[in-house]
C-alpha cells in the first residue's frame, strides 16, 4: 500500500510531539478512550479510495504493523521514545476478538537544525523493526497490560552541522485471525484539531527490513495501545 497526501503532515506532527514531550510522563500513547469498534483485522484496512472518500480495503495480508501518529495539533508523545530507557510494560484495550499482538520497536531518524537543536519539519524517517517480542493476545473487550523489559535509544549526532537525530518508537505488529485494537471515529479522514493518526505496514516490518515508503496514513483512526517508559 502507498503513504497517502497527508504523510507530510503526520510526520511534522511526530516530530513537534517529540520535541515537546513532557518529562513526568510515564505512559504514552493512546489516551485510550471509548473502546476498539473494528469488526477487521491484517486482511483489510481503511484507505482514502479514488471515489467515494474513506472505505475499506482488502490488504491479501495475514499480518501487518501498526504505529500511533499522534494527535493532530498535540504535544503528547505517542510513538516516539522521549529519551533512552526502556519499555517497561505495554497496555492494550481490544475487542472481542482480538488477533495475537507483538510489541514491535522501530528505530528512524531525522536531521536536526545545529543552532536550534531541533528536528527538521519533513526530514523523519521511519521506520525500520529493530526488536520484535512473543507473541501474545489480549483479553477480549478488556485492556490487557503485559509487562516487558526493551531497550530504546535516542542518539543525536554532534559531529555534523546539520546533525542526525535517530530514535526509537513504540509499535504493535498483529498476526493471524482477530480483529486489530483500533478505534475509528466518525470524523475518519478528516483533520480536526486533536484528531488521532493512525499508520499501518502491510505485511508486518521484519526485523532489518526498511519500511519508509509504504507505511500508509489515515487521520480519525485511534490505535488503543499505550507503553510504560523508564528513563535510563
């Protein structure tokens, strides 16, 4: 599948949610409110069709990654590791028939402006799997928390003057029959102020395997998924 008009933007919206991530946090993510209302899993997914906007879409896939995007307009960190530490547990609300998830790190980077110290708007790239976990599956229609213990990085680059800034974020892969933990919002497409962004790969990201052209955006698309992190 292809990154759809609206990448540019999701990625500015990443960044600006990096830069400004609040230090007391501890669980990032989703905000995890209402419940998970797809009745689908890896073997489709919404896209922005040709004609008649929004609906959804065979993938031919039995697997696939999905990450947070943020929240149009919002600080809060929803992908993107605000430091090096480590996950310390995840936490996900699903359906009643939820398919086996397994927690994913993807690592991308980004240039950074030497005099500001920040991130260039449009220079992220993502995202490479650099860990994938066991497989596990949720508690159908209750959040279920399952504790892990993974590393994750931040590294700037001193060296250069326009620096490059790799980091670590947070994913979800699905495998098999289930239904995905996503929530799809009446106003899916659109681009209103605090909207969730949601970006899927299909099929999953292997470890290794880069993954910076296809990963496919679609705005009013929550993924009920948060992670527990511990600085180091």
């Amino acid at each position: 599948m292809t990154r759809p008009w609206a990448g540019a933007l999701v990625l500015a919206c990443i960044v600006a949610a990096v830069t400004a991530a609040p230090a007391s946090a501890r669980w990032y993510g989703s905000l995890m409110q209402g419940a998970p209302n797809v009745d689908y899993g890896c073997e489709s997914a919404l896209i922005m069709g040709p004609l008649g906007g929004v609906q959804l879409a065979p993938t031919n896939q039995v697997s696939c990654t999905y990450r947070h995007g943020g929240y149009l307009y919002s600080n809060r960190p929803t992908f993107i590791a605000p430091g090096s530490g480590r996950i310390t547990a995840i936490r996900v609300r699903s359906g009643p028939n939820p398919a086996k998830l397994r927690l994913t790190i993807l690592t991308g980077s980004s240039r950074v402006d030497t005099f500001s110290g920040r991130d260039l708007p449009g220079t992220y790239t993502c995202c490479t799997a650099r860990f994938v976990g066991k497989p596990f599956r949720p508690r159908p229609n209750a959040v279920t928390t399952k504790r892990v213990n993974v590393k994750v990085v931040d590294v700037r680059d001193k060296r250069l003057r326009l620096r490059i800034h790799s980091s670590d974020g947070v994913a979800l892969t699905a495998v098999g029959p289930g239904t995905v933990p996503l929530q799809v919002r009446e106003d899916v497409g659109a681009f209103n102020s605090g909207i969730p962004i949601t970006i899927g790969y299909w099929p999953f990201t292997q470890l290794g395997e880069p993954r910076s052209a296809d990963g496919y955006s679609m705005t009013g698309i929550d993924l009920m998924f948060q992670w527990n992190f511990k600085r180091r």
